[in-house]
C-alpha cells in the first residue's frame, strides 16, 4: 500500500483509512511512516517536500512532530490484522528547537490504547559518520539511529 501511485503498489491509497483492504486479512503489517515534515528556512536548497516527499504538516499546531498520523493509522492496522498478528513499525525521534520529541516512545504508547501488546523494541544503527558544515556545537544527541517497534495484536507478545 502507498498513497504514491509512482511507486505501482498493489493498493492504492492512505494508510489511515485503508479503504476496501478486508477486516482481519493479514498476518503481519509493516508502517514506515514519514519521518520529517517540511521543515527549514531555505524550503529552495532544502526540498524536504519534493526529495522525501514531506508534505505533511509538521510545525507548531502539530507540536513539531507527526505522532498525529499514528492513531488513524493504528485503528486501521488492528482492524485488517489477523489476531496475533504482529505490526512492525519503524519510528524515528526527531529534534526540532533543540528539544527531542520522542516519536517512539508516542507510538508505542498510542500503540498500546489501541488494544495492541507492544512486544518488543530493536535500535538499527545506522552506519557512516554523521557529518554537515551547519554543525559547529551539538545542542543534543545526533540522531544516528531508529527504532523497529513490534506489536501483536492480542494480549500477549506469544502465541
């Protein structure tokens, strides 16, 4: 599934509403939503919203995250999951003003009031040096890494 018909999915459409895909028809979900919104002063060198496809708000009225894509997008995972199926989420923090905003940590928890069992958590490193001119003092932690979240739709992480 993607809203993008560039990339040819077998379905067409938005991961928050999932329109015509059937109630408890898959064993295993994978969401790896947007990580950045439009951001930065030169929207012209920048491109966030042409090179990754960052058009969804992302500024102050969202609390300068995208956590508020999660819960539409949770309540259609646990509906076309089979039960005891599993969603596989990769979520990355983002900074913003100096301040993390702890996207993991908001979806496990939207993940948990939806009725899923969040099983476990992996860190993926990501490799190479992290390197940019514009970063003459760190203000905080560099984010080098991600988090795969595992879910099972049920009451336990076993089956």
């Amino acid at each position: 599934m993607d809203i993008d018909p560039r990339h040819n999915p077998m379905i067409l459409g938005d991961n928050r509403v999932m329109g015509g895909v059937p109630d408890a028809h898959y064993g295993v979900v994978v969401y790896d939503p947007p990580h950045v919104g439009p951001q930065g002063r030169d929207k012209s060198s920048k491109r966030f919203d042409i090179d990754f496809g960052a058009t969804m708000p992302c500024g102050a009225a969202e609390g300068w995250t995208l956590s508020y894509l999660y819960p539409p997008f949770l309540k259609q995972a646990k509906r076309v999951l089979k039960p005891d199926g599993l969603l596989l989420a990769k979520i990355t923090d983002m900074v913003n003003n100096h301040r993390s905003r702890w996207a993991h940590v908001d979806f496990m928890q939207m993940a948990a009031a939806t009725g899923f069992t969040v099983c476990d958590l992996i860190v993926k490193v990501r490799k190479g040096p992290m390197m940019s001119n514009k970063w003459k003092a760190a203000h905080h932690a560099r984010k080098r890494h991600c988090f795969w979240i595992i879910c099972r739709n049920g009451a336990s992480c076993e089956r």
